[in-house]
C-alpha cells in the first residue's frame, strides 16, 4: 500500500506539465439538501425552476470544482496540501454555466493542464487548468471554463 503522499507529489508534478491529462472525478450527486445549505449560506433563498422541475444553483456547481478537483487528483483530506507545496485559487480567465443541473443529479470534473500559459508571479506559479463538469445522462457539461491555480511551494 502506498503512503498518502504519492498520489500528492504525483498530483504536483503533473500539474507542472502544460497539457497533461489530470484526471476525472468521482461521480457527485447534488441534493435539495445541498442546495438549500448552499442557499441558505449564500441569502438566494430562490431555487431555479424550469417547466416545475428544480436545478441546483449554479454558483454551487462552480463552488463543487475545489471537491472535484481533489477527488481528480485522487487528493485524500480536507486541504490542498500536497508534498512540494500548496494549491491556491487565483481566479479565472473565463467560466460559463452551460446547462442547469437538475437537482439530485449526479456531476462529475474533468481536468487537464491548460496547454500553455503557465507563468511565475513571485512567490506562486500560475497554472490554468481546463475544466468541464459533466451532468450524467446529459450530452452538455453544465460547466466548462478555465481556471487557474496558484502553485506556492
């Protein structure tokens, strides 16, 4: 059995390498529970609803990417804390909120290392990743976008 620390340090250096492939979650269903303490939380008490059916915020769809993401890197715990360093989030060069997810579907991230455009900022190393989170049983993602990590070792 290996230690908690290889599939981390594998995570990192993979991380480090424009286009490479990091992975695909596991599936997450997102209940009325979840988005009512999504809700709750946030003060937007109102669900979105289409034709009488109920969909999940999309604000906690983009919120699910830091769970996504750990679960894609195979990450075990409650930080981003890895061997060589610490995953940050920086921002986003550009995010869109494709299809609705319908509350107690199940939605799962696919992440890859952007192809270029890695960039030292100081003390971080600025990492876009490519992200689409998948709606299961649906042929559009209900998110796709990239987004950029802050690497600080």
């Amino acid at each position: 059995m290996s230690s908690p620390s290889a599939p981390a340090a594998s995570a990192s250096r993979k991380l480090l390498q424009a286009g490479t492939d990091l992975g695909v979650s596991d599936w997450l269903t997102i209940d009325a529970d979840m988005n009512q303490a999504f809700a709750d939380v946030t003060r937007d008490p109102v669900p979105m609803q289409i034709d009488g059916r109920s969909y999940v915020h999309g604000f906690l769809t983009l919120s699910m990417l830091t769970d996504l993401f750990a679960s894609a890197l195979r990450i075990e715990g409650g930080g981003n804390a890895m061997q060589e360093g610490y995953l940050l989030n920086y921002g986003f060069n550009r995010m869109r909120l494709i299809e609705p997810v319908p509350l107690g579907a199940r939605i799962r991230g696919h992440f890859r290392t952007a192809d270029s455009g890695i960039s030292e900022r100081g003390a971080v190393t600025v990492i876009p990743v490519d992200v689409q989170v998948e709606i299961e049983g649906n042929e559009r993602p209900a998110l796709v976008g990239e987004w950029l990590a802050a690497w600080r070792r």
